[in-house]
C-alpha cells in the first residue's frame, strides 16, 4: 500500500499526538512537490468524566476525523517508557482505541519513534520541543507556531509520516 501511495501526486497523513485529557491531530498533504496544512487541533477530555466515557469520545472524535478528511495514511508517535507508570496506562488505552479507529475505517496507522519524528522534521535525533514546532511552523508556511503543543507535535507525526512514504511529488 504505501508504494501506491507514493507513486501518487498528492497524498493525506493524519498525525496523531495521544493522550488521555488532549489528544492532537493535524492533517498535511502533500501538494505540488510541497507539504500544505489541512487542519490541526486538539480532541479534549475532562478528568472529572469516567475513564470508559473519556476513551468512547476520543475514538468518536478520531472516527469523525478519519470519516471528514479521508486520510490515505496515519501516524502516531510510539509509546515510551514514562517515569510515572501511573500516567503510561491511560496514554495506551487512549492508543488502543486510536489504533481501532484507524483499524475500523481501514487506514494504516504508521508507529514512530520520538527520535524519528524529531529527525524527520529538524534533520536532528536530539532536536527540542521548540525546535520542532518551528521547523513545523516553516515546513507548513505558518504565520506562527501551532498551537497547542499536541496538535504541534502532531503535525509532525503526519510530515514524518509523508517523509516516510516516499517523495510523492514532495521535496523539501
């Protein structure tokens, strides 16, 4: 599938940023040999809601999105260890019923490292958080920095995404 999407002239990548209280998305595509924003923005949920409705609404959300931009691909930043292991357990759940959504609408979901992300959109491994919303900021012609940090961080997961596709009529 992803060689069929890369002979193609325009591709859509959704990148996901999961969560459990936010969830950030962004939509790219790629347009005339360059990279142009779609939409980008967070999915929110309430601490005070019970854990099952809080996961029921980020996978209605995320179907919603699948079903509003029709993406051809999807990429999502790979889980890592956190220090407290109390607050890894809602970030997979949220994570497994991303994964279903995408799974659902028969969407592949692409995994990356954080690493690879920061690589693919700065050219550097070790690359910081506002590093990397301002190469987002340049590679998508934006006026300013994409707010918030999880839809930023998101729009990188999908430009990673597209990098990882092949070139599609993208060059940088």
């Amino acid at each position: 599938m992803i060689k069929e999407m890369a002979a193609r002239r325009a591709i859509v990548a959704i990148g996901i940023d999961p969560g459990i209280a936010a969830v950030g998305f962004g939509v790219v595509r790629t347009r005339e040999g360059s990279l142009e924003l779609i939409a980008h923005g967070c999915i929110q949920t309430e601490s005070s809601v019970p854990m099952g409705k809080r996961l029921a609404h980020i996978f209605n959300e995320i179907k919603r999105l699948l079903q509003q931009y029709a993406p051809d691909v999807g990429g999502i930043e790979e889980l890592y260890f956190f220090r407290n292991v109390s607050s890894a357990f809602p970030v997979a759940e949220a994570r497994g019923v991303i994964r279903l959504a995408f799974e659902e609408a028969n969407i592949e979901l692409m995994q990356h490292t954080p690493n690879a992300i920061k690589k693919s959109v700065t050219g550097s491994a070790r690359a910081d958080k506002l590093q990397v919303q301002e190469m987002v900021r340049i590679l998508l012609g934006m006026q300013e920095v994409p707010k918030p940090d999880h839809a930023a961080d998101a729009l990188a997961a999908a430009i990673c995404t597209l990098h990882s596709i092949g070139p599609a009529g993208y060059t940088l």
